[in-house]
C-alpha cells in the first residue's frame, strides 16, 4: 500500500516553501508547512509542536535552501529522518509535515483524492471528541458540562485528560494524592453528564507510576472506560510494567491505549506488543507514508490505530484521508478550542456528521489553508505542555 508513494515519477521542482504560523488561542498556535512548486501548485501539511514554534520555523530557515530545487522525487528521498537532519521531534514534525504535502501535490496531479492514492476511495472514519483543550476552567462541572454538549452533538466517544499537576516521582504523597482524587472527580462528573452509552476515554499523559497507575485501574472500573492513555512513561525501562498494566486495564474492562509522540516504524514496534490501541501522528511519525507502514504492522499483529490528532485541520484531513487503511477504525478530533478549526481553511473544511468525518473527494487534500485569516492571527508565546 505505501511504496508506491515514494517512486513517484515526478520531476516538478520546488519553488519555495512557506512556513505559517497562527496563533488560535491563549494555548496554541498551529503551524502550517507548504510547498510551491515552480508552476504554483501547492501541498498543504500541519508540523504543529505546541510550545517549540521557533525551533520548527528555524529548521526550515536551516534546511529551505537545500530543499528548494529539487524535485519532488528528489525530495521524497530526502525525507527519511537522519538524511536531512538528526532525529528529534521536531526535524521529524518538518519531515511529516513536508510529506504531508508533497503527497497532496502528487494527488493533485494524479486527479485523485488522496485517499484512493493510499488504495481506497471514500475513507470515512468515526471520531472521538478531545474536550481538553476547548474547557475553560478545570472545575467537575466545566468537564461535565461540555462533555454533555459534546455527547449531544452525536459523538460516540469523549476523551478528557483530567489529572492535571499528578506527578510520577511524586509517590503517594497526600498533595500528589490529592491531585488524582480531583482527577477522579473530574472523571465522575463527566460519566454521570453522559450516562453509559457514550465511550469515555481518559489520558494520562504519562502523569503515574506503575504501582499507582495499577491501582488506578481498579479505582476507574466503575466509570466504564473505553481506554486508559498514557499511564506512565513509554519508555524501554517500562516496557514491562507497560504489559502489566495492560493486563490490568483489561481486567478493569478498558483498552490500553498510548505511543502518540513515536518517530518511524521502528519507535512503534514495541508498543504494537504491549498495547491494545496504538496512536501514531501523522505530524509526528514521519507523514502519511510513515503512518500506513505503522499501519501495516499494527495490522498483522491485530492492534489496532486510532490516529492522535488534537491540533488543526490540515492534520485532520489527512488523517481522514488515511482512514483508507483497514486497520484505522477511529480518529481523534479537538473540539472547542477556536472558532478558526472552520475559519482558518478557505475550503475543504473538517466538519463532522454523525460521528464520523470523511474525506474530500477533490484531487489532493481537498482543504486550502486561508492565508489572508493566518496573517491576522499572527504567532505569540505560549508555553509547552507540562
């Protein structure tokens, strides 16, 4: 399915590539990557890394005159992490994002959607609602209240990451365990506003030990997960507690759900073994041929993808359009945060019906970024997550 998409017979070159960056809210800013080829068409991809706008912005100012020129094939050999620049999350957010858009230049001049060129036409994926991001206070009833709406816009699924300040060296200390108790407040309000029939998924973001997170497991049986995300650090010295805690995950009736920051196929194998549901990011992973690699293997082991996705709609849309691989069964969504999810394309908005989004059946990506409204929401500090 994916090695086509690198031998592309396309000698076009690259005229230039821009790099816009907007900020949306008081807690983000979304970075857009595009590249014009000398006969003006152009490729739309998202490198959004909250927090690390001026080390992205600066990669490009790095590795722009060495890029521009080539052809696009000439580029997609380029794009392996390591060739053009060290391994780090954010040379891979430029590689992804340039990806990104070299795909959707390639699908424009195929005629095709970028879906049919990953092997099916019509990709629809069902969607989950992160609320995170939109709330504007932390208090059980802003969680509950928002999830209710949300659950009433006809999303299945809501995800909320509700332990804020928890700290994994911080052991059972009575703050830090106060901290997981108004975590767990959070969570109550949220199951009683939606009742049993909506999936509620909770993120961690990797706030636990394993002793504490295990006993987590059996606190959050009442509330009926869907999944718990992100436990405890994903990393080779937790691989172990990793299987444990999936285990008891499974005992308490949810899935083990995390890996959203890997970088290649390479940084995923691990966690196609130790988890039932693995997160790749199309911004992060390497791009859209990254991610249908990942894919493939999650697929012969019977993991299963739901792609992480709580940024802007350019890496929605193509996450949408890679809902054409079989083993992609569900997507995440911010909601609520801006207005400019919608404002910011000029068309091919990403907009949800009945729980599922699907892709544009124009040739490409199908969604143009609206430069005119990036420009009057220029980029500003905002801090990186915690």
């Amino acid at each position: 399915m994916t090695d086509h998409m690198h031998l592309t017979g396309d000698d076009r070159r690259i005229g230039d590539i821009r790099v816009t960056v907007a900020n949306i809210s008081e807690k983000s800013n979304w970075i857009f990557v595009e590249l014009v080829l000398e006969d003006g068409a152009t490729g739309t991809g998202e490198a959004t890394l909250h927090g690390y706008e001026p080390l992205v912005t600066g990669w490009f100012d790095t590795y722009r005159p060495a890029l521009c020129g080539l052809t696009l094939d000439a580029l997609a050999a380029r794009l392996t992490p390591g060739k053009v620049t060290p391994a780090g999350l954010v040379g891979h957010s430029a590689i992804s994002a340039l990806e990104q858009a070299r795909l959707d230049l390639v699908a424009q001049a195929a005629g095709k959607p970028l879906c049919a060129l990953y092997g099916r036409a019509g990709a629809k994926v069902p969607v989950y609602a992160n609320i995170n991001r939109g709330l504007p206070d932390r208090r059980p009833e802003t969680f509950a209240a928002r999830a209710a709406e949300v659950a009433a816009a006809g999303f299945a699924r809501i995800k909320i990451a509700p332990f804020d300040g928890v700290a994994p060296k911080a052991g059972d200390g009575a703050a830090n365990e106060a901290l997981v108790q108004a975590g767990m407040d959070r969570i109550r309000a949220v199951r009683d506003a939606i009742g049993g029939q909506t999936g509620l998924m909770v993120d961690c973001h990797w706030r636990f030990g394993h002793d504490r997170a295990r006993a987590l497991m059996d606190e959050l049986r009442p509330s009926g997960l869907y999944w718990i995300e992100c436990p405890i650090a994903e990393i080779p010295a937790q691989f172990a507690n990793l299987a444990d805690l999936r285990k008891a995950a499974n005992h308490a009736g949810m899935l083990l759900a995390g890996a959203e920051m890997g970088m290649g196929l390479e940084a995923f194998a691990p966690f196609i073994a130790l988890n039932d549901v693995i997160m790749p990011d199309v911004k992060y992973c390497g791009g859209p041929a990254e991610m249908l690699r990942i894919a493939d293997a999650a697929a012969e082991h019977g993991t299963r993808i739901a792609p992480h996705n709580p940024s802007g709609p350019v890496s929605a849309a193509h996450s949408v359009h890679l809902a054409a691989h079989p083993a992609i069964d569900l997507l995440e969504l911010q909601h609520g945060e801006t207005p400019l999810f919608d404002g910011i394309l000029s068309r091919g908005h990403v907009r949800p019906e009945g729980g599922c989004l699907s892709a544009h059946t124009a040739p490409g990506l199908g969604s143009v970024l609206d430069r005119a409204v990036c420009a009057v929401h220029p980029w500003r500090s905002v801090p990186p997550p915690r």
